[in-house]
C-alpha cells in the first residue's frame, strides 16, 4: 500500500501526539508536579503556596500539554481524511468536529 498524503499526515501527528504524552508523564513523574492537582479544591493559601513553588515546571507542563492537544486533533482530522477517502460523509465530519471539539474543551 503506498502512502497518501493523508497517510503520511496521520502518521507523523499520531507519532508526535504520543511522543508529546511520554514527555508529558516524563516531567510529571520527573518534577512530581501535575496541573490536574489544581483542578482540585484547596484552600487558598495552599494553591498560592502550590503555585509559587511549581511555576515552572507548571509553564513547562502546560507548554507541551498545549502541543500535545493541537497534534491529538491534527491526528484525528488526518483520521478523519484519511477514511474518507475523498468522499467525506457524515459520519467523518463528526468525528472533525468531534475531534476540534475536545481540544477546544482540553485547552480550557
């Protein structure tokens, strides 16, 4: 089977997306900070305390969190362009907005 373009596309933004989630546990599990722990309720001294003490490593988080979100929906367009095929239907175009959708949501 020769690659496609679209092929080709899907390839290297579903490889980078899961290149960028190993770095993504690499640094939580390297740093013990995670940008998941404030979305919990803590007190505000705690979050402030929290916050001055992992900066940092939370701007370097969420750096490559936000890299990570635009390969994850790159790969799922390139998912979706590659099964159609150049017949897009309905049920590809679902699976666009439904990708663009959730890294819309995970960049909030």
């Amino acid at each position: 089977m020769q690659a496609t373009p679209e092929l080709r596309v899907l390839r290297v933004s579903s490889c980078a997306a899961f290149g960028l989630l190993l770095l993504l546990c690499a640094l939580t599990l390297f740093s013990g900070v995670s940008q998941q722990w404030f979305e919990l309720v803590h007190t505000p001294e705690v979050y402030a305390q929290a916050l001055q003490r992992d900066a940092a490593w939370l701007r370097t988080i969420i750096v490559f969190d936000d890299l990570f979100i635009a390969t994850y929906v790159s790969a799922t367009v390139a998912l979706a362009a590659f099964l159609s095929q150049g017949q897009w239907q309905v049920w590809q175009r679902l699976i666009v907005v439904g990708g663009v959708a959730a890294g819309v949501l995970d960049l909030q």
